[in-house]
C-alpha cells in the first residue's frame, strides 16, 4: 500500500500531488499564472493547514510527518477549479 498517492487534479488541471512514496512530506506542483487556495483535513474533518498562494507556480511542500498515519483530504482550489483529493499517510 502507499504512503501518499499521486493525483492529477483533472485534465484540464495545472496541478499535481507527488510522490507516489513518502513518509509524510509531499509536493503540490503548479504552473504559474493561477491563485492557489489549499487546505488539508484529517478524516475527522479538522483543519491541519492552509496555504494560499497569489503567483503559484512554484512547488509548495506539505509535511504531515507530524501527523498520525491516516487518510487526509486535500482542498485544492486553483483560480475557478476546486478538487478534493483523498491521501494516505503510513
């Protein structure tokens, strides 16, 4: 089983969640020109963080390295589009 998944957001989406492999740290990967808005929750639903960022562009690394294993939920609004990702710490 795998500790994060790798999700494109859709196809006409200009972000993605890498790696396919980690122990808690991941990256959102952006190409420039869009607002980003992010927020992560645990399967209780309470919020872990918030990152918005104007230029995007840029990796952002999340770390749930202090996190306890478990699944997460990863909110995603880049300009207009909004995607809900699903995550699995081990």
């Amino acid at each position: 089983m795998l500790n994060l998944l790798h999700i494109q957001l859709s196809k006409t989406s200009s972000a993605t969640i890498q790696p396919n492999f980690s122990n808690g740290i991941f990256q959102l990967k952006t190409t420039a020109g869009h607002t980003l808005q992010l927020s992560i929750y645990d399967i209780k639903g309470q919020l872990i963080q918030t990152i918005t960022d104007q230029s995007s562009g840029q990796d952002i690394d999340l770390d749930l390295t202090t996190q306890p294993n478990g699944i997460y939920f990863v909110q995603v609004w880049l300009d207009d589009q909004f995607e809900n990702i699903k995550v699995v710490k081990m």
